[in-house]
C-alpha cells in the first residue's frame, strides 16, 4: 500500500496520515490528486489553490510521475508562521 502523509491545511482535512492501496486507474500523482479531491471534501480547495509541493519517496516531483503501491507520497501546502 501506498504511504501518504499529509501537512499544513491538508492535515487538517484529512486528519490523519494514510496508507491507500491505489485503485487500478491512479497510476500517477494527478490521478490520485484527482481521485483524493473526489473521496475528501477540501482537498482539491487547498491543493488547487495553494502551490502544493510533492515528495515522492524523499525526492521533490511534478505532479506527473508515475506512483505504486510501494511509494512514500507527501503533501506540503506553503507554510508559514515563525
């Protein structure tokens, strides 16, 4: 199963860190942006509209790279604060 963690303003939507078997069709951090903006309120408002960062296994990516089962996905909203 997928590892993701979820920071800042998505941390509160979602509650909590997850792991996910991926559905058949999220086979890449665009489908399962889209396919977590269907299955949680909130999060395709924050992800949208903030720059979102993604870690994908330790290493910053665009939003089109392939995922698996055995990928570490991290969500990282802008911080702020001091």
């Amino acid at each position: 199963m997928a590892q993701l963690a979820f920071y800042g303003k998505l941390r509160d939507i979602m509650g909590c860190d997850m792991e996910l078997e991926l559905p058949a069709n999220v086979k890449t951090l665009n489908a399962l942006q889209d396919h977590l903006t269907q299955a949680y309120t909130g999060f395709g408002d924050v992800f949208s509209h903030t720059r979102t960062k993604v870690v994908l296994n330790d290493v910053l990516v665009h939003s089109d790279m392939p995922i698996t089962d055995a990928d570490r996905i991290e969500f990282l909203p802008p911080f702020s604060g001091g």
